[in-house]
C-alpha cells in the first residue's frame, strides 16, 4: 500500500502528500503516482526541497529522461545534469540574464500555452518542476486540462475535428515572438512532428484535446484555416473554469502529464531572480 495522499485543488489538479519524494519510492508508490496523474493531470508537492540528484533519481522512476529545448539550444548550462532544464533568468555564469539574453526569450515563450516537448516524437510524459527561487510578485504557472477541454466540445466541433492532424514546430512559438535567428542546422535538429487533434489517452480512456503554441498548421487546411482553428481550440482549452493557477513557494514540486494539460508561466518582473529546476520524462508508447 502507498502512503499517497490526495487532496483537490481544482475539478483536476491535487495536492499530493504522505510521500517523501526525496527518497527511493516503492512500486506501490510509483503506481500510486501515475494513477493519481491520470486522474488529476497536475499533482502539487509542497515542502520536498530536492538537489539536482534527487530530483534526476525522482524523475528516473518515472521513466527514460527528456532533453527537450537544449537539444536545439545547447551552449553553456549550469545544472549538474543536461537532463535538467534550467527554467530562471539566470545565465550559466549565475548572473541574472539582462532582457536582450537569449534566455528571456525562453522564458517569455514559456507564457504561451504549450505541452513541454510536443516538438518531438517521443514527446515529453511528465514534467516535474521544482521552485529554488521566487520573484516577490508574479511568476505562477498556470495548467489547463485537455481532457475536460475535449468533453466540453460541443458536438459539431467534435466531428469536424477527428481524425486531423496538427503539425507542432519548437521554433514557431519562437518565431512568433520576434526570435528567428537560428541556422540550417539547427532547425534541422528538430524537424516538424504531427499529433492528432483528438486522442485517446491509453491508460484512462479519456479523449484529450491535444493543441498549443508549438502546433503551427492543421494537415489538409490551408495555412489560415488550420491556425485559425489552431487557436479557437487553444482558446476554448484554456477557459478560466479549465485553469489551475499554482502560485509557487520555494521547495514546491509540481508535477504534470504533458499528454493530458498544457500549462504557462505568467508575468514577473525579469529584474529579479526567478530560478525553477525541470526534469522530464519521455512518452513510452503502449
Ligand atoms: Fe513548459
């Protein structure tokens, strides 16, 4: 039996407790989690301050780890691990970034809505995100459940939508935001993957809405139709009574399933430090 403890947030998102995730966890626990994920998409940890090791060994009993983003942006990194997404505005000397460096424009596309990762196939499972360091104001980040997005489609929307295709690119959200200076070679490090509009998630039966920011075209629409479409189904997505909104306290881990909610950081002031550490864990297909 896991010690697993659940407590709503939200119509999806929980607070789990009862669990030291600091430490190895049993196959009861590993179980316990993954089936509160399919059930609540979102799990909130609070007070598990975790080192970079720790946090690398909770991901790894999860699954196999995701590089995501850094596989395209590489250069220097000041985590332990290349697993580790360092999600501040810190740069890799420990300085806070200043608004022309790169690492602002990562962290305002990560306000968009997005699922880590739907870039690549595999695509990322769960993103396990740990709070170091927080800004006085702003800075939460906020979830949408895709599930409830897909059940509240009305019907006809429903119909027009299954069976296409959405065509997801790691530098469209960039692009839209003005950030196009990348060569050749590393646009084709990550070429364009497509994903249903509509699935099926294997485990909870559930449909899910899978949309955002990466997802750039619709295939067989023309180029207006498809993101027009594209951000109507975002828009409905991300409706307040789909939302969790966490705000953060250092030593919080939230952990959410990349195939089930999209998510986004909001508005904080780039001039004071704001450091998040995320592991990732890659889609295992059934
Ligand atoms: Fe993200």
């Amino acid at each position: 039996m896991s010690t697993l403890q659940l407590h709503p947030l939200s119509p999806f998102a929980a607070e789990a407790s009862g669990l030291d995730i600091s430490q190895p966890l049993s196959q009861q626990d590993i179980q316990a989690i993954e089936s509160a994920m399919d059930r609540h998409g979102v799990l909130v940890f609070r007070n598990q301050p975790l080192t970079q090791t720790q946090q690398i060994d909770f991901a790894k009993s999860l699954g196999p780890l995701d590089l995501g983003f850094r596989r395209v942006r590489g250069g220097p990194h000041r985590l332990e691990y290349a697993e580790l997404a360092d999600i501040s505005n810190v740069k890799a000397d420990g300085e806070l970034a200043d608004r022309e460096h790169a690492k602002i424009v990562g962290n305002i596309a990560n306000q968009l809505w997005h699922s880590d990762s739907s870039f690549q196939k595999p695509r990322a499972k769960y993103s396990m995100l740990s709070a170091v360091t927080l800004p006085g104001f702003g800075g939460e980040t906020e979830y949408a459940d895709l599930r409830m997005a897909y059940d509240a489609l009305p019907e006809w929307r429903k119909r027009q939508i299954e069976g296409l295709e959405a065509v997801h690119f790691a530098l469209y959200s960039r692009f839209t935001l003005g950030d196009t200076e990348y060569s050749q070679e590393q646009k084709d490090l990550i070429p364009p993957v497509s994903w249903p509009l509509v699935q099926t998630d294997p485990r909870s039966g559930r449909k899910i809405l899978f949309v955002g920011a990466h997802a750039c075209e619709v295939k067989g629409m023309t180029l207006a139709e498809g993101r027009m479409l594209l951000m109507d189904l975002l828009e409905h997505a991300t409706q307040r009574e789909f939302v969790y909104r966490h705000e953060w306290q250092v030593g919080d881990l939230v952990m959410w399933d990349n195939t089930a909610t999209v998510h986004r950081g909001r508005y904080y002031d780039f001039s004071e430090r704001r450091e998040l550490r995320r592991a990732t864990t890659e889609e295992v297909s059934h």
